[in-house]
C-alpha cells in the first residue's frame, strides 16, 4: 500500500464535515492456506477499533495496543500554532504616539515574553496536515508485526501490515489582554483522524491465512485549550520592547474522542518559563516547561492484558530566534523538543507462546512481536517559517515540522498555515 500525503486544502473540510466516525475492518481466515480470502464489511466501529482488528490480525493483543499507544500519542501532542500577537502596540512617553512594541511578529510553535496589552483582542487559524509515514524506524508499509517459528512451515507465522494514518487539524483560537501583564487564550482544534489499512498473516510457504482490510475517518473536536501568559520581569526599558520573563500555564480538557485518536482522554496541565531578548532584528526566546497529566494512558504487553506500561507526563522545551528581515516580513526558526514519559516507545519482544494461545496452538516455539516499552518518546523538531504581514493588522503565517529525531509515530514534513488578526 502506497503512503500518500493528503490534500493540503482537505483540512479546511473540517469545518464542514463534523460527524460520527464511519469505519470497516474485516478479518478474514481462509479455509485453506491457497485460498483467496474475502473481506465482508463491519460498520460502525471507532477508529480504535479498526486499529485493533487490522493489528490482531497480524499479530496480538500487545500488537494492536502498542499502535493505538503510539497513534493517540502523537496525534494528541503535536505541536499547535500558539496564540501569541503579531502586533503590540505602547504610546512612547517621549512622543505621546504609538508604537510597535516588538521588530518581528514573533514565534509560532513557542512563545515570547510580550504580551497583548490591556484591551487588545487577537484571532487565529490556522491549517496543519500530517500523514504518518513512520514508527520509530518502522516504515508503515509492510511492517512486520509478527515473526512466529516453529518446527514445520505449517506452525510457522509471519504478521505484516500497511497503514496509512493521515490527521488534518483546524485550530481557532483568540486570545486578550486582560492587563498589560496578563494575556488569556483559548484555542478551539477541529480534527479529522483517517485509518486506512491492510493487515495479514502468511504461513511458512507465504500463503495468505489470515487478511483484514479496514477503512474509517472520523471528523470533530479535539482537546481545547485554555491558555494564560503572564509577564514576570522586564529586561529594561522600551520601546522597542527589550524582553523579558513570562510564566505560561495551559490546560488541555478531554474534549477530543479517545476512541478516534482525537484526543488523549486525560486533563493536561503544562506550565512553562519563558524567556526572549533583543531589541534590534535579531529577537532570540527559549521556553522550557512540564506537562502534568491527571492521567496515565496504558497499553496492555501480554495477550492475557495483565501486565501494562503507562504514559504520564511530558517535559517540552523550545529554543529559537525570530528575524526582521523587513517591517512587513519576519523569518524565524524553532528546535522543539518533546519527551513523553514511562511509555510509548516502541520495541520487539521475545517469548514462547502458551500451548493454549492461538500460535501455540499450531506448534509455534518462538514468538517475536511488537509491543509498548517502559520507556518514554523522545521527539526533537526543527520549525522554520515566515511571518509576513498581508495588509493592516492580518498576517500570514508559512511554517513547517520537520522531524530530526523521533522513535514514534512520526511524519517527516508537516506543513502548517495560519493567519491572524490584532484588533
């Protein structure tokens, strides 16, 4: 199955086509190991669902619930375009005018210390894309979930599966400045999550004795987000503004649907310190935070499900600089850094099945399969962009995700638009 990126343009059908989720997922064995299997369709069921049917089909229990871990985790967490202003306005005491606080419209997937100021009111949207191609150093394509050996080609099992897993996300946030320390925000994601997928299990002689096909898309909420940003210090006198200290605080509530990798299903409370300088074009920030979850998400490493490893928590930071190469135009470039804690990652394990197992059964004396680790995903990101200002107070926003490191879920290259307004 060919991995394809999908429509840019197809995000903004969020808006439009919120609904339940439609899905297919059917496994099929054959009653001999040459027959051409069938594939009879089951409506109805959750993205989690078709997941877990395409991977037992290829696998186990531990399979299906280390790609669902994987899935939800990055689908929940990626980087979203913060609502920060591209324009801050001070009267300059020694002119009584109003000017520009700052020389550039600032970061996008980080923060800056500035705030709004009091009374003024910012909107935001913005357009991401991503089609995972990748699990760690797993292509989706042809991945071998299952490797079972045995004494004869008959008790012999090899799981395979290809998946294309595509999510489009419409975030609408505003945000205002309550003083001219304190700026609230609230940010409004819109995601449509697609599984499309075949999975299968050949026997010693590469005959065909299992096959699932499963298709569904799911569009709605994800997690809101409710932001506050308050100003702490300031590193001298402006304008322009010199930079300063801020301490950031956002809530992500369980709005999303878990069960359709629209969001995480847990409370995520992340506080953050902020920290920008400069006064010229060159403008540096670095942000450094911790996200607090009021829960863990599990996913089961035995087919009897009695024994679990947990994901809780996760440490971000962010480290960048934006440019002023003109009035109207800011370049700017950001080293996102993601570290979700106690599980995620994603290994091979080996055991002897039971003799009561369904690979025990044929005669399989060794089992190697993929399954959730206790340990963490680490996820480092480059984010380049241009900000550049359209006509009044409205500025358009090109930006990208380029993965550097990641031994999750991944995509390569995710590009991200957004557009906003001052007022």
């Amino acid at each position: 199955m060919r991995v394809t990126r999908p429509a840019f343009g197809a995000a903004v059908l969020v808006i439009a086509c919120c609904g339940p989720v439609s899905a297919q997922t059917t496994p099929t064995t054959p009653t001999t190991p040459t027959a051409t299997p069938t594939t009879p369709t089951a409506e109805g069921l959750t993205l989690a669902q078709t997941l877990n049917t395409l991977a037992r089909t290829a696998g186990s229990a531990s399979v299906a619930s280390a790609l669902a871990l994987a899935t939800s985790l990055e689908v929940g967490t990626t980087p979203l375009i913060t609502a920060s202003p591209s324009f801050t306005y001070k009267v300059d005491p020694a002119t009584g005018l109003r000017v520009r606080q700052a020389t550039s419209f600032g970061p996008s997937f980080s923060e800056r210390a500035l705030t709004s100021g009091e009374g003024k009111v910012a909107v935001y949207v913005s357009v991401t894309a991503a089609s995972y191609e990748q699990l760690g150093d797993f292509s989706l394509e042809r991945m071998q979930l299952t490797n079972a050996t045995g004494p004869t080609a008959a008790s012999t099992r090899k799981g395979f599966s290809s998946l294309v897993l595509q999510a489009e996300t419409l975030l609408m946030s505003s945000s205002v400045g309550v003083t001219d320390k304190l700026d609230l925000s609230v940010g409004v994601p819109l995601v449509r999550m697609s599984v499309d997928g075949i999975s299968w299990m050949e026997d010693g002689n590469e005959n065909v004795v299992a096959l699932a096909k499963g298709a569904g898309t799911s569009t709605g909420l994800g997690d809101m987000a409710v932001s506050g940003k308050y100003r702490l210090t300031t590193f001298g006198e402006g304008p322009p503004d010199p930079g300063g200290i801020a301490l950031v605080a956002t809530v992500r509530l369980p709005t999303g649907d878990k069960d359709n990798f629209r969001g995480l299903g847990v409370t995520r409370t992340m506080v953050s310190a902020v920290v920008s300088t400069g006064k010229a074009r060159f403008r540096p920030h670095g942000n450094v935070g911790f996200d607090f979850w009021s829960d863990g998400i599990d996913a089961i490493t035995d087919d009897a499900g009695k024994s679990t490893v947990t994901a809780r928590h996760q440490f971000q930071y962010a480290a960048g600089f934006e440019f002023a190469a003109a009035p109207k135009l800011t370049l700017l470039v950001d080293l996102l850094g993601r570290h979700i804690l106690g599980a995620g990652h994603i290994g091979i394990k080996t055991e002897t099945p039971t003799p009561t197992s369904p690979l025990g059964r044929i005669g399989a004396t060794s089992v190697d399969s993929f399954v959730a680790l206790d340990e963490g995903i680490n996820k480092l990101t480059l984010a380049p962009g241009v900000r550049l200002n359209l006509k009044g107070s409205f500025v358009l926003s090109l930006n990208a995700l380029a993965t550097l490191r990641d031994n999750g879920l991944h995509d390569k290259f995710i590009p991200v638009v957004g557009l906003d307004w001052t007022f």
